[in-house]
C-alpha cells in the first residue's frame, strides 16, 4: 500500500503528469460541451468557440491550482498571469476553430473526430505556452 502511496506522490510530483490528467479533464470539458451544443442544433462555429471558451476557463483555474500551482495570493496577483493564459489560449482557439474547420466543412469529417483530432495539437501548444509563458511564479 505504501508503494502505490509512494507512485501517486511521485506522479503528482510531475507537473507534466499533472498536466496530462488536468489537460484531460480540460478536453473533456471541451468535447462535452460541443457535442451537447451540436446536439441543441447551434452552428459549428458558435458551438466550437462557447465550448472553447468554457475550457479555457476550467483550464486556467486547473492549471493555476494544481499543475503548475502558481503561488498568486490575491485577486489582483491573478491578473497578469490571467491575462497570460487567455492571449495564449486564443492563438491555440484560432488554431483550434480553423482546424475543425477545415476537417468538418472542407474534408467533410464527422464533427466530433475533427474536434477530437485538433485536440492533439492544441493539448501540446497549451502546455508549451503555459510552461513557458503563464505560469511562472511557481517556480
């Protein structure tokens, strides 16, 4: 029991192992709402970019708490590395809603596989600019 004790604190060590699982949860957050706004009938871009936008906000609360554990302690604290996120959210957005795009309208894919597809890439450049660029207080 100690060993699995021991694994799950090593793991949870590693801010990339957090990232994947948090990053996980972040694309389910997506995918969800997508599906369930595709399913209401909204258009393929709207859909896209409200589901986005509902990621991006789980995401950097996720990301400011438990990945990279940023150490703001106030409100305005937040702020900077808030607006941080969001400008390197909405390159990966743009990226993002131009790849479903063009797998959907233009290589005519099933809406939730190009979805689920650019998520890869999207998963990566997150991480990378939030690593890099957001976070770095915790450090």
């Amino acid at each position: 029991m100690d060993s699995i004790k021991n694994l799950i604190k090593k793991l949870y060590g590693s801010s990339m192992v957090r990232y994947v699982f948090f990053g996980g949860c972040t694309t389910m957050v997506n995918l969800v709402s997508f599906y369930i706004l595709r399913r209401l009938s909204v258009q393929l871009t709207a859909a896209n970019v409200i589901s986005i936008v509902l990621a991006i906000l789980f995401a950097y609360v996720v990301n400011s708490l438990f990945v990279f554990q940023d150490h703001c302690e106030t409100l305005k604290d937040h702020i900077r590395p808030f607006c941080k996120f969001i400008s390197a959210r909405l390159v990966t957005m743009v990226i993002e809603v131009g790849g479903v795009w063009l797998l959907v309208e233009v290589l005519h894919m099933n809406d939730m596989i190009g979805k689920f597809l650019t998520q890869f890439i999207v998963l990566i450049l997150n991480y990378v600019f939030s690593k890099c660029f957001v976070f770095t207080t915790g450090k």
